[in-house]
C-alpha cells in the first residue's frame, strides 16, 4: 500500500528531528565518555561514534530524500550519491551492533573474572583498540558479504500478489532501490540480526544473573555485620563490583526493542513477500525509526545509569547542575 506522507512524516520530518537531537547528545556522549579513560569508555565512545555515523548518513541516504520527495525533487539528488550513503549508512549500523556485543563482552568478563582482567591489561587504550579494530574489520566483511547473495522479487510474484510491476518498480525500488537489492540477504540477515540478536539476549541474562548474585552476596554482607569478620573479609574479596553492568543491560535492551522494526522488514521480504508488497514502505520508514531512537538515545541512557558519567557531565557543565 503506497503511503507517501507516511514515508514524508516519519523518515522525513520526525527522522531528521530525531536525528539532529541524536547528533547532538552523541557528540556531547563522547566529549564526557574520553575523560573517563576506560575500556569500557573507550568503547562506549566507539559505539556513539558508529551512531553519530549512522544518524548522519541516515539524512542523507532516506530522510533528505523523503523530504524532497514531497515536492517532487527527489531525481535531483545522483543516484550514486544515495547509493554510496546507503552503503555507509549499513556500515555504521553493524559497527554500532557488534560494539555493543563488545561492550556485552567486557561486562561478562568483568563480572565473572574480574581479576584476571586486571591483570591482563595494565593500560584500557590498547584492548579497546583491538577491539574498534576488530569491529570495523566485521562492519567490512559483512559490506562485501551483501553483494554475495542478491535475490530480487520476481515480476512474476508481484503480479500474483495483484500489483502492477510497473507501480512496484516505481513504488519500491524507484524510492530505496539500493536497499531493498542489497540489504535484504541472508549473509547480512545472519549477521546483523541472527546472530546478534541471540548473542545479546544470552550476554544480557548472564549479565543480568550475575548482578543478581552479587546484590545477593552483598545484602549477606550487610546482614552478617561484625558478628563475622573472616566472612565478611572474604566476601569481600570475592564479590566483583557491578560498577557499569546496569548501563550495559539498558543498551542491550533498548537495542532489542528497536531491532524489531529490521526483524518485521526482513521476515516479510522472505516470507510473506505479498504483505510487504502491499506495506514495504511502511515497514521500512518504522524499521528506520527505531534504529534511530537507538542511535539517539545513547546520552539518557549513559546519565541516568552510570555515576561516573553523571560525575564527569557535572565536571565539564558544573553551571547546569548548579543548586
């Protein structure tokens, strides 16, 4: 079903909107996260940079083109242009994904063996770099991995679906053409949804476990009081602290929550191809909305659940906290 405002609204009005806020608390994210000096700041900062990234070439790959569309402009931005930001855009979106299984990964191995983190690292720059590294080099793979496996809609089936191959092309491909022949293959659904999906739905629950066994430990603690010193002592020393964990859990989560626009997308280009004949633009204009909440809510996220973040914000903006 073609629904123009609909695409002009969301992807184009509400979509730069939020875009330009996102822009806003992502740099200002990244300002306070390098004077942490972590490898858990580091990256945070290297999954706000791929944010900024994909907000940024999000306008202009879908909503600047949304917005000219309206006045009947659109064939005025090259082709090769949005093709190229597209292809950026995509780039952006799995380094955001795979730097937040990174940072599902550090909190893992921080809470179950803190210790021997510690030791293994004496500086935070270096494994951070590593690991940006390693997430840029997956963000690459997965560019090259696209073009592997390209699988169109056949006329043939968007006539049995009773629509016009002529208004398809047009409705369709003529709008996100690169993206609907590139993006919806199954090297990248693997890689960008499957396997990140699950991987950060197990990392959030032995997260999330292992919060609740050190809050556990800690409530024996404060119960057991000086009635037990060598208990207390030892638990102590055995209980990691949960320090950041709650920021990650709240990352994961928010990320799952808006993954759910690319799952609806995709599951309906292979397996109900008439529904999303009928509401691909729909589809995709929500799909481009919730990731940009993802991408945009970094800031709030970081300030409402880590204390060393609210610390250094009230360090570098001492007149906007001041009673």
């Amino acid at each position: 079903m073609r629904m123009p405002g609909f695409s002009f609204w969301v992807t184009g009005v509400v979509g730069t909107g939020l875009g330009g806020l996102g822009v806003v608390t992502d740099c200002l994210s990244i300002l306070i996260l390098l004077r942490i000096k972590s490898l858990f700041a580091f990256i945070l900062v290297g999954l706000s940079t791929f944010d900024l990234f994909f907000i940024s070439t999000s306008f202009l790959a879908y909503s600047l083109p949304a917005l000219v569309e309206q006045d009947g402009k659109s064939n005025q931005i090259s082709s090769k242009f949005l093709m190229w930001m597209e292809i950026l855009n995509d780039y952006a979106l799995v380094g955001s994904i795979y730097c937040t299984i990174a940072l599902a990964f550090e909190r893992v191995l921080a809470l179950y063996d803190p210790f021997k983190v510690k030791s293994k690292w004496s500086s935070p720059l270096k494994p951070a770099i590593i690991t940006l590294i390693t997430v840029n080099l997956i963000s690459l793979t997965v560019q090259l991995l696209k073009f592997i496996d390209y699988t169109p809609i056949p006329d043939e089936t968007v006539e049995e679906c009773g629509i016009d191959s002529v208004e398809y092309s047009e409705g369709y491909t003529g709008v996100n053409f690169q993206y609907v022949e590139y993006y919806v293959q199954w090297p990248f659904f693997i890689l960008i949804i499957a396997l990140p999906f699950g991987l950060l739905t197990v990392l959030n629950l032995l997260v999330w476990s292992k919060m609740k066994e050190i809050r556990k430990n800690r409530q024996i603690l404060t119960n057991t009081g000086s009635s037990s010193t060598a208990m207390s002592g030892s638990l102590v020393k055995s209980t990691p602290k949960i320090g950041n964990s709650g920021t990650v859990v709240a990352i994961i989560i928010v990320f799952l929550f808006c993954q759910l626009g690319c799952i609806m997308f995709i599951v309906c280009r292979h397996f109900f191809v008439c529904v999303f004949l009928e509401w691909g633009n729909v589809l995709f204009s929500l799909e481009m909305f919730l990731l940009n909440i993802n991408s945009s809510t970094n800031f709030v996220i970081y300030y409402l659940s880590a204390a060393n973040f609210r610390t250094e914000f009230k360090k570098l903006f001492p007149f906007l906290t001041r009673k």
